[in-house]
C-alpha cells in the first residue's frame, strides 16, 4: 500500500509531503505480472508536482527519496506561492481521487498538522 501524508502547519499552509511503499495494485498473469498501474500513477503525480514546484515555481525544496522502497520526502523551506499553492491543491485532488477509485486497500492520503 503506498501511504501519502501531506503536512500542514496550523493556519492551513502546506509544509511538505511524504509518499511511501509501493501500491501493490499490479495483477499476475499466467506467465508474468502486469505493471502496477496505481502506483505508476502516483509516481507520476508526486514526481511531477516536485518537479513542478522545483522548474516552474521556482520553489526551494529539501527532497529526499529512495525509488526501491517508495520513498519521497519533500519538504518546503519557505511558505509557498499562491501558485504553488494550486499545484499542491491539484495533487491532493488527484490522489484522493486515486484513493476512491481503487481504495485504501492500495492508497490512502492523510493530513497531518506540523
């Protein structure tokens, strides 16, 4: 199950974010396993938004991430821009979308007051 867990001080700014382990959604074949869908996914979202917050926005990130265990720690070092802001609101959306399609079984987000 891949577990994300975005951070948040006590007035509502985001902090950073956590996303860890490995979905565990890809189905076996007769002869072979097919790609895990979900969690390719949720790479996708948390990868890009990094990468977003990094080239696009211009913010300053302390990222750590270890790809064999699902590990991505990404921490602001300053309150973010208003734009920002949106790119980190569209990654909750999407995931907690993810989250309902395919079930906390394989995803769950959570919020955390830092």
């Amino acid at each position: 199950m891949t577990t994300v867990i975005i951070h948040k001080s006590e007035d509502g700014q985001y902090r950073g974010f956590v996303c860890m382990g490995h979905a565990g959604y890809a189905r076996r074949r007769m002869f072979r396993r097919e790609p895990d869908i979900l969690c390719s996914a949720i790479s996708a979202l948390v990868i890009g938004t990094v990468n977003a917050l990094q080239e696009l926005a211009g913010e300053k990130l302390d990222v750590a991430q270890n790809e064999a265990s699902g590990f991505l720690r990404c921490d602001f070092q300053e309150p973010l821009q208003e734009k920002s802001v949106l790119l980190m609101d569209a990654l909750v959306f999407n995931l907690e979308n993810l989250g309902r399609e395919y079930g906390e079984r394989y995803l769950q987000i959570k919020l955390e007051e830092v």
